[in-house]
C-alpha cells in the first residue's frame, strides 16, 4: 500500500486568491503550476493524482504542501531570492588586471589574448587563480577588446629635408 494521502488544507482566502491569480494577467510558469496543485490539494486529491494532471511530480506536489503548511501562501508560491555565485575577483585584483591589459603585452606577443592576460595574472602573483571565462567577462564589462589591437612598435616620421616633397613627380 502507498503513502497516506497528503492532508493539506487550504483556507478559503487562500483559495480565491489562487483562482484571482490564475485569471489575472501573464505570471511565471512555475508559480501557475503552484498555483494549479495548491487548488487540487485544497479539494482533497492525491499527489499522484495531481501529478497525472500536471506536469510536476508527486514528490514535487508534497513539498508544495508542506511549504504552504509552514511559510504560507506567498512562500509556496514564490522563490525566495537566490544568492548567485560569489565574486571571483575583488576589485583592487580587477583594477589590476585592466592595468596590465591597457599596458604592452609581454615580449615576443603583439597583442593580449584572454588566455595570455589569465596566464600573466597569475604569473605576476596579481591573483591566486583566475579563469579565462572571468577575465573575458572582465574585459567585457570595461570594454576592453586587446585581441583586436595590435600593439605596433611605430617608429619616429622621418624628417624630410629641404628639396624632399616626397611626391616623385617633376624631381629630375
């Protein structure tokens, strides 16, 4: 035999404000689907008869209830803000690297490429570690496209002597 249905009851004010949201306006796949299972909890049906109607799984659908049981309606409905990945770089260790980039590119290199300007980072003991997909989105954000600039040693304009027009045509 499996699990004892899940009991979950839903207040009445609960109830309407999940069909008040459901004919509203355009709302987040996740939240409808919510939003769908709590109304089916409400009128007493199974995990897995819910989960045969909507595309959540049973497993899905008890947790839905439980939430509901202990943060309410909101906490059920909506995700709490998710902290994303912590800073790779800090910002002295960002000014740095722009610094080098802006600079010459080291000898016998024309130009700074993501994966030189990561090596000579961590050669220079300017970071511990660094990956290449964080410099690209580094430079990204400053604007900084060393790649497509050859840094060209140019040498001095000669200077012309009196006589040299450099045109070439009616000097015989």
């Amino acid at each position: 035999m499996g699990r004892p249905p899940l009991k979950i009851d839903v207040a009445k004010k609960d109830q309407q404000e999940l069909r008040t949201l459901l004919k509203g306006g355009v709302q987040q796949v996740r939240v409808v689907l919510r939003a769908l299972a709590l109304l089916q909890l409400a009128e007493e049906a199974s995990a897995p008869q819910i989960a045969a109607v909507i595309p959540l799984t049973p497993q899905a659908i008890r947790r839905l209830g439980h939430r509901y049981q202990r943060v309410g309606l909101d906490g059920a409905l909506y995700e709490k803000q998710r902290p994303g990945a912590a800073e790779v770089l800090d910002t002295n260790q960002k000014q740095r690297i722009i610094a080098m980039v802006c600079s010459d590119p080291p000898e016998g290199r024309a130009r700074w490429t993501v994966r030189l300007v990561a090596e000579e980072s961590v050669k220079r003991k300017l970071v511990p570690n660094v990956g290449r997909e964080t410099i690209r989105i580094l430079l990204l954000h400053h604007d900084l496209k060393p790649w497509r600039e050859k840094n060209v040693v140019r040498g001095r304009p000669q200077r012309r002597l009196p006589g040299q027009d450099g045109g070439g045509a009616g000097n015989v």
